[in-house]
C-alpha cells in the first residue's frame, strides 16, 4: 500500500494503518539523515523527532499531493533546527569537552575542608535555577554520569553538559566575588 | 525512548484530522477581509470625490493591483502555512512582481514629486494618523489569520508569517485609498506604504518565533 494510502487512512481514524506508515517512513528518514549527520546517535534523536513532528502535523497533509515530498520538508525542517541549535552552543562557546572521566579524578587536595566554603558552595548552588541545581547535584555530589543524567532529566547529553558548564561558571563567578 | 514505543505511542494516539483543502480556507479568507473592510469602510464613509475617483483609470489599475496583490499574498501564506504547501516556491514572487507594477501604474505620473524637499516637509506632517488607522484596521484580522496559520505548521515561518502582514496590509491600503481623500504620492509612501514595509518585516521576525512548532 502506498504511503499516501496509508496517511489517508489514518487521518481516517485507522491507528494500524498509521502504525504501519510510521514504521514504513522511520527508515527512509534514517537513510536520509545519515547523509547529513556523522553521530548515529544524532541520527537516532533527529528521527524521533522528525517522527513527533509527522504525528504533531498530520493535519496538514493533503491526500492529493505526494506523502515523500510533505515528509522531508518536515524532516528538513528538523535537521536545520537540530543544527541550528548546535551551532548556536558551539557560538556560544558551549562546546565543552566534559567526560566522565573528569568525575572521577578526585584527588585529597580537590576537596575543601573549609567549612566556609562548604556552605558558601551550598547556599550558591541553592540560588541556582532548579534545573541546573538538579544537574550539578546528580553530576558533582551524586556520581550520576552525564549519560545517566541525561536520561533522568529527559535531556540531550549535550545539554545537560552545557547546563552543567553554566552552573559550575556561574558557581566559580560567585566565589571568585566572594 | 526507543524508537519502536515511540511509533507505539504516536500510532495509539492516532493522527489528526484534515485541515480543510488550503485553497478553500484561503477563499474563506478573502471573502472575510472583503466583508470586514466593506464593514469598516461603510462605518466609516467612502471619501467624498470617490465618484469622480472611480472613473479614473490609474485608480481604478491601483485598486485592481492592490487586490490582487492583497489575494495572493494571503493565498500563498495559507499554502506555505502547511509543509510543502506551496508548489513552488518561485510563486512567492508573485506579490512583489504586483507590487512593482501597482507603484507604476498608480504613481508613474506624480513620480516627479519625489524628493527630499517633499519627503523632510511629509515627515513633519501630522500624517502618523493615517498609519495609527491602518494599524488599528489590521490588527484584528492579522490576529486571526496568525492564529488559524498556527494550527498548520509551516516550515517557513518568516515567509508565512510575512505574506500573511503583505496580504491583510494590501487589503487595508486598498481600504484607506477608498476613506481618505489624500493623493499625495509623498504622504501615501510616507505615512502608508513605509509603515506597512517596516509592519512586514517586524512580522517576519516576529512569525520566526510564534509560528515555530
């Protein structure tokens, strides 16, 4: 059944008939992202993301024009976003190297006996915004990896590292004031 | 989440209804802001030498041309409000072609009026009247108009959202061409074109932002 078919038939009502496109198209996006995008992980979050915008638009699909042409202009439109967004870190500076590894290296002259600066480090972080506060805690206190960070917060693993340089910039301002 | 739930989830939740066919809503459309500036147009009164005006040729050009740039711009937002609604893209030309051809059927004549002298003594005019009325007249059917292109999702949002400004600022030109009694080429692109210009392009960047989904 063609594509146009199915779309149609969903719009109709048919949910097995839309499962059915959505599976038929989750290929055809990949193929097409993975000429524009080298991280397969990117590959795999643009799709999903393309597959959202299909489900958030199928009102706008006209039965009488062809389904290819409607679907990569929403998936275009996707990319360039994604992109868009990732430029903007890198021109913000925000592309930071942040492994794991930076974690765990934790040596006894790292960590401050001061109890002054323990709850000066504790009061600023208090004054952070929720989220980043939620990020610092998970990365710097709890031991979460920025993997598992990132998964509990439901964010991109690039953004919690960029929420996370904020935060740690916006601590080390703070104390630098102090 | 992985990506088969995810087709799992959107499939259970089905995908929507139809809009109605983009060529229907955009005669809707047309017919409605005709409606609404006759509306405005008959609270407020033609100007007093529209008889007169109505038989002149370059008027009559200049009402025909700012219609159709005014149908044609709304019709290709309401198009490119969808992903790939429009045919081509090449289309979107069409209102800047008939505006080039609007300016010299309805101004070629007065041409030798345009010059710094006439433009520094407009300026100081109280002529910000006029652009405050074609504000006010535009503002509701521009909020409407935004409001259904948001329940599509362009893909090229500064362009819809900047036809969309062109097409109800055509119709409200065209409707203060028929109220004020004013033919002074200077005034006209002073205090009526340039705000509408300046309109459109604050809409576009504006449209970047609100018909983003």
């Amino acid at each position: 059944m063609s594509l146009e078919t199915l779309m149609s038939q969903a719009q109709n009502g048919d949910n097995k008939a839309y499962a059915e496109l959505l599976t038929e198209i989750s290929p055809l996006i990949e193929n097409f992202l993975k000429g524009k995008l080298s991280n397969p992980e990117d590959v795999n979050d643009v799709t999903q993301e393309v597959l959202i915008s299909v489900h958030k638009a199928s009102q706008t699909y006209d039965p009488s024009r062809p389904f290819k042409v409607w679907l990569f202009a929403i998936t275009r439109y996707r990319l360039n976003d994604f992109l868009r967004s990732v430029y903007a870190q890198k021109a913000r500076g925000a592309d930071i190297d942040f492994n794991d590894d930076d974690l765990e290296i934790v040596s006894e002259n790292d960590v401050t006996n001061d109890y002054e600066d323990i709850e000066f480090f504790h009061k600023a972080l208090g004054k952070l915004p929720e989220k980043q506060q939620k990020i610092l805690t998970m990365l710097k206190l709890e031991g979460y990896s920025v993997r598992e960070t990132s998964i509990a917060m439901g964010m991109k693993e690039s953004a919690v590292k960029v929420c996370a340089h904020r935060a740690l910039k916006q601590l080390s301002d703070r104390y630098a004031g102090k | 989440m992985d990506k088969l739930e995810l087709i799992e989830k959107l499939s259970e939740e089905g995908a929507a209804k139809p809009l109605p066919h983009p060529f229907k809503q955009s005669l809707i459309w047309i017919v409605g802001i005709i409606v609404f500036m006759g509306a405005v147009i008959s609270i407020e009164g033609f100007r007093f030498d529209i008889n007169e005006k109505i038989q002149s040729l370059p008027f009559i050009l200049e009402i025909i041309l700012l219609l159709a740039t005014g149908i044609s711009a709304l019709t290709i937002s309401i198009y490119d409000s969808r992903p790939a609604g429009l045919p081509s893209n090449k289309l979107r030309a069409i209102p800047f072609i008939l505006i080039v051809i609007w300016f010299y059927a309805a101004y070629s004549e007065s041409m030798y009026m345009l010059n710094m002298e006439n433009f520094i003594q407009s300026v100081k005019s109280d002529g910000y009247m006029c652009t405050c009325h074609i504000l006010l007249v535009t503002v509701l059917p521009l909020f409407i108009l935004f409001y259904f292109i948001r329940m599509g999702a362009s893909v090229h949002q500064g362009w819809t959202g900047g036809m969309a400004t062109l097409g109800v600022c055509s119709f409200t030109y065209l409707f203060m061409r028929f109220v004020e009694a004013n033919d002074d080429i200077v005034h006209l692109l002073v205090w009526h074109a340039l705000p509408i210009v300046i309109f459109c392009l604050i809409s576009i960047k504006v449209s970047k932002k609100f018909l983003h989904w």
